[in-house]
C-alpha cells in the first residue's frame, strides 16, 4: 500500500517538502486529498498533483519544428478542401464530396512525391442542409441539393500533427440572403475573437483563454442574432442568452496539435501564450424541429461552422495556420471557377 511504502522510505519528516505526482488516466481510489493527507505525514508540506497537467502544459506549446508540420497538415487540408469546393454543384451526394475531399489531399505535391505520410486525422464531418445541425453527423449517405448549404469538417495528419478545419459552403456558388446573413454572422464572431487576441497582446495583459474567448463568442454571437432578428427584440435578456447557448451549444475552441481534442487534462483556463494553438469554431446550429420557439421558422433547418487554427506568435498576437477561402466574396469566387 502507499502508506506501508511511504512508512518504509521515508520513516521520519527529513525533506521539508514534496510534490507527488500521479497519472491522472489511471483510476485510483485515492482523492488528491486523501494523498495529500497521506504524504503530509512525512513531509511538512506536501501536494498532490496530476502529472498529466503538467505534461500537457508543456505539450500545447509548440515548437518551431511541431508548427512546422502542422503547418504542412493545413497546407494538405487546404488542397483537399480547394478540390472538393470547386466541385460541388448540386445535387451532389455527400459521399461524393468526402471522395473528393480524400482525393486533393493525395494530390498535394509533397504526399504525390512520398515526402510525407498522410491520413485522415479524425472521421470527416461532410453534412448538407439541415443534417449540419447534428455536430458529429457521420453518414454522409445523402444528396446535397443545389443552393442547400454543406458543412465539412476535416483535416490531415502529417507525421503526428493534425489540422482541424471547417467550412460552410452553397451547393450551386451563391448563398441565400438568409443563409449569407446567418454566415457572415458566425463569420464575425470569429473575427471578434481574433481581435480580442490581438487586443490582450496590444495592452501587455496576455491574458486571453478559451474560457475568455468562449464569454466573448457568446456575447458577440447574441449581439449579432438580435440584429438579424433570429432572437426577436421582444425576447428577454435572459430568454436571448438561454436561445443563443441552445443554438451554439460547443465550446469556441480546444487545443489542437498531436491529437485532434489535444491537452485534455489542461484547464481552458490555461493563458494562450506564444506557441499556444488551438482552433476557433465558432458555430450556429437551427434545428428545423427543435429549435427555441423564440426563432422564425425562415431560419430553420441551416447548420454553419467556421473553424480554423490558430497559434499565438512571439508577440502575443494570433496567427491563423488555415488559408481556405472563407469570406463570401471568396467562397462565391471559387465556386465560380
């Protein structure tokens, strides 16, 4: 027992203090506490810590060499996506698109050239119309009628590193004026949180994190409903924060790196400091059967998401590791071609 074991090597409180570390993915039937308790009998002071936290402090800061090949994952991600977009006029079936999406990632010069070993980094999310609305819709077994909006999220694994990247798309090359309004919505919380990055770099704060970043996703996401009127004016405050959690129930971002939900035994309190990456998918999701009742039914069924990578350069500020297109001038743009 750890008890016998501690009473063996150290029968008297000879060392003034002592960090116990555990692997917090083993199951143990000790609390920090009870350790804690148990150690302080041989040393004056004595904490518990999860060593997994610590390790992954470390590991959600990136080297140089890491944004490197995470880097070349987005590099192989964007050519997948570039392949799959410019081919998708309707209908088109769903598992056409994911056939597409696998192709332009083989077609990338570097894996053509055998320079680097590639797969999927995580089962690809290709969901049309209202099946966006699903966050882990899988199937991809239907069609995608012409002006129906897609939603992929995919990425590539290069060497260990994965990409995590997502895009919201019209089949046909043109978005709807609601399905425009909805997008460019989603499209500024993004924007909102990238200035508050580079704002807390700018000010010497550098206090950003997820969790901070979530807070201002929300509040910008519910600014921008109220004024499309997605949440009607007649809506209490309340009642608009209860409806835009509902319709944007995921976190802003997670860490990203050597997995593709890296670092999960780090707090989302964690500060964002250079080398940090981590994604920012802000997303809105309008299911057309539960949806709040607060929402017009001429904004059900849509399901949009805009995610891309981000690392925290030397100077605090954000640098984005994904380029696919994402402006509407730009999507429509290459659709057209």
């Amino acid at each position: 027992s750890l008890e016998a074991y501690l009473a063996r090597h150290f029968p008297e409180s000879a060392m003034s203090e002592c960090i116990l570390w555990r692997n917090g993915a083993i199951p143990s039937s000790y609390s920090d506490t009870t350790l804690t308790d148990l150690v302080s009998k041989h040393f004056s002071s004595a904490v518990c810590s999860n060593v997994l936290t610590h390790l992954h402090g470390q590991r959600a800061v990136k080297s140089p060499a890491e944004l490197a090949l995470m880097r070349r994952a987005a590099a192989i991600t964007h050519a997948g996506f570039m392949n799959m977009m410019r081919r998708s006029t309707g209908p088109v079936g769903e598992w056409e698109l994911n056939a597409q999406l696998t192709c332009g990632f083989m077609k990338n010069e570097t894996v053509a050239r055998g320079k680097h070993r590639v797969r999927l980094a995580f089962p690809s999310v290709i969901a049309g119309s209202s099946r966006a609305t699903v966050l882990h819709y899988l199937a991809k077994d239907m069609l995608v009628n012409q002006d129906e909006l897609v939603l992929v999220d995919a990425g590539a694994e290069v060497e260990g590193y994965v990409c995590d990247q997502s895009r919201t798309w019209p089949i046909g090359g043109h978005y709807s004026p609601v399905q425009r309004d909805l997008y460019e919505c989603v499209l500024d919380v993004q924007q909102h949180c990238i200035d508050e990055i580079n704002r807390s770099s700018s000010s010497g704060t550098h206090a950003c994190t997820i969790n901070f970043l979530h807070t201002a996703a929300l509040k910008r996401l519910e600014k921008n409903l109220c004024e499309l009127g997605v949440i009607p004016s007649c809506v209490s405050a309340g009642e608009a924060a209860q409806a835009t959690r509902q319709l944007f129930p995921h976190a802003i971002g997670h860490f990203v790196g050597g997995d593709v939900h890296d670092c999960r035994y780090l707090s989302q309190g964690f500060k964002l400091g250079p080398g940090a990456t981590f994604t920012l998918e802000p997303g809105l999701y309008i299911p057309p059967d539960t949806a709040p009742a607060c929402v017009p039914r001429r904004f059900h069924g849509v399901g949009i998401r805009i995610e891309d990578i981000v690392a925290i350069d030397e100077h605090g500020r954000a640098e984005l590791i994904t380029h696919t297109p994402k402006t509407v001038s730009q999507v429509e743009e290459l659709l057209r071609i």
